[in-house]
C-alpha cells in the first residue's frame, strides 16, 4: 500500500503532464506549493480539508488519496468541480485571458499566450465561426455569484441576435467597454433589458445605435474559487 504523499505525487506529475503545473495546483486549492512538496516528501500530514479541495478542484477522490479507497478519478463530480483529466478524457488547451475580448481571442492583443486545458468536448464551437477561451475573473462580478479567480467558458460568436441569448449571461461591448451582462426580455413593454446595466432596446437595430454588441455567450463556470 502507497503512503498518502506517495499518492499525491502521482496525481501532480498527471496533472503536471495535462499541462497544470505544481504551482497552480496550489494556487487553485489555496495552499503554498512548499506544502504539496512537503506532503509528497512526508514531512507534513495530507489533511481531509486538502484532499476535499483537490477533489472539488480537480475531480480527484479524497478517499483515494487519503487511505486508497475507490478509483483516483471521480467518475460523478461535484456540480462545481473542475476534472481536469481522468480515464478515457482528451485534453485540449484554450486561450487563457483576463479580461473579455472580441472575435478570435488567439488574435487578441490582450492575450499573452497562456492556455488552460479542458476536455476536447468543452473546446469545440457549438455553432460554425464560434470561438471559445477561458476567462480569468479579476474582481467579483455584480451577479454576486461570480469571484475573483473563477474561470469562466466563454464562445464568442458572430451576428448574435438578443432574441437568440434571451436569460443568458454575456459579453457585451457598450461602446469602448466590454463586461459580463445578462439578456432579458419584458413581454409587456416588448423590450429586450440588460440586467446589468438597466439599458432597453426594442430591436438589434436599436442596440447598435447606441453602441451596444453581444460579443460572446458564457456557457458555464469551469473552475470555482471555494472558500472554507
């Protein structure tokens, strides 16, 4: 039987050789990266609390890790973990940004060449001249649900229609800046409303005159910052 660190050394060079070095491993589960090199060396004690956290990051089974108990992988994950590789996954790597961009984000002056890896799956476009890239929150959104650090699966798509992302979030250029916004529709008034910024438009027409675009859509939350 394998010692706890003699474990989670095996996960790290797996997700290490998925593209996730020990470094962000850390950062995503909060904890210095001198721990994980002190667990895996047996100086310190792999906690509950740490292997929940790999867990609910990375789909890795705290039982496993803790006293070899089950599979390394989880095959049903937590609603808000982020797997980043098990059995029989393809792995493929997206722009990763800070801040929203329009068009093909690989040809973005905001993007330095970073990239994050997701399955082959998330990484496909759902419609013809789609692309897609990770975004990187800087602050808390106004949505409340969103923190600083969540990563978020963006598609940016050409012509999109408001009627088309009606209860969606966003990205939206409003003039010379862009921002996470959602899409509703008030079937009294016959008016599409952005629930951020309180602004109303009757048509796409109308939207563009005030220098209103949907760039992109927000297809899910890959990664979440968990506090405990």
């Amino acid at each position: 039987m394998s010692t706890p660190g003699e474990r989670l050394a095996k996960i790290l060079a797996q997700l290490k050789a998925s593209g996730i070095p020990q470094q962000e491993v850390a950062r995503r589960i909060e904890t210095p990266p001198q721990f994980l090199s002190d667990v895996k060396a047996g100086r310190s004690t792999l906690t509950a609390t740490f292997a929940v956290r790999l867990e609910r990051a990375f789909g890795i089974n705290h039982g496993w890790l803790l006293q070899e108990e089950g599979e390394p992988w989880l095959t049903d994950l937590p609603q808000d973990a982020h797997p980043a590789m098990g059995p029989g996954t393809e792995m493929e790597r997206l722009p990763l940004l800070d801040a929203l961009v329009a068009g093909d984000p690989n040809r973005a002056s905001e993007w330095y060449g970073a990239r994050y890896p997701v399955f082959a799956g998330q990484a496909r476009p759902a419609v013809a001249g789609g692309r897609r890239y990770v975004l990187r929150l800087s602050e808390e959104n106004a949505f409340g649900e969103l923190k600083a650090d969540d990563l978020l699966l963006i598609e940016n798509r050409p012509d999109i229609s408001l009627k088309a992302v009606v209860g969606k979030v966003c990205t939206v250029q409003v003039g010379d800046s862009r921002t996470l916004d959602a899409v509703g529709w008030d079937p009294k008034a016959q008016r599409y409303r952005l629930a951020q910024s309180g602004r109303e438009f009757e048509t796409d027409q109308e939207a563009a005159s005030q220098g209103v675009e949907i760039l992109g859509i927000c297809l899910s939350v890959i990664w979440r910052k968990i506090s405990y």
